[in-house]
C-alpha cells in the first residue's frame, strides 16, 4: 500500500529586490539541485552586461533531491522585483511512471 503524497506539480515563487540578490537565489538553486551551471552563468553574465533590459530563462531540471527541480527565471530591469518560478516535478521512470520523494527523509512512493 502507497502511503506517500501523490503530486504531479509543486510550484514556489522566489523575488530578489536586486539583481545581486537575484544571482545569489539562482546559483544556490543550480548548486543545490544539480542544475547545468554553465548555461546559468552564461546567463547571469547577459544579464548583468544589461541590467536594465528584460530576460526570460528557464534552468534545465536538476535532479539531486530525488525530484525535478526547475528555475523558471523572469527578469526585468525596469521593475523593483525579479521572479524565479520553481517548478517541482516527480521523476519519470522508464514504465511512464513516477517516482517521488526518493532521498527526501526516507519517503519513497512510486505512481501509476
């Protein structure tokens, strides 16, 4: 019997009120959920060369915690507050299936 929680989508909002702050957020999201850290530097550095200008990117799914993390990333310069959109997903298994939780204190649950 599956006791675990079912879930296909978990999503967070993070705002930085500076792009320092807003860097800060992302590289701790990359380091902390194994994302591709090159695409993302590339990134900030873009964005930092033109701080004012609007900028749109999503990180690639890292998959360390036992669950699909992406920063879906909103920049415009011209507003006090930058978003990052985390989406959680569960991660597919080969059956089309999914797996939650694996890692996260011992919790695992499979979905059909």
């Amino acid at each position: 019997m599956n006791t675990g929680l079912d879930f296909t989508e978990v999503a967070n909002f993070l705002t930085a009120k500076s792009l320092d702050e807003f860097a800060e957020l992302i590289r701790y999201g990359v380091g902390r959920y194994g994302a591709d850290n090159t695409s993302t530097e590339d990134w900030i550095g873009s964005v930092s060369a033109r701080p004012d200008q609007k900028s749109s990117f999503a990180i690639g799914a890292g998959t360390w915690t036992g669950v699909q993390v992406t920063y879906d990333l909103r920049y415009n310069g011209s507003k006090d507050t930058q978003v990052i959109i985390v989406h959680v997903n569960p991660l597919p298994l080969d059956d089309g299936r999914t797996m939650f939780g694996r890692g996260l204190g011992g919790t695992c649950g499979i979905l059909d």
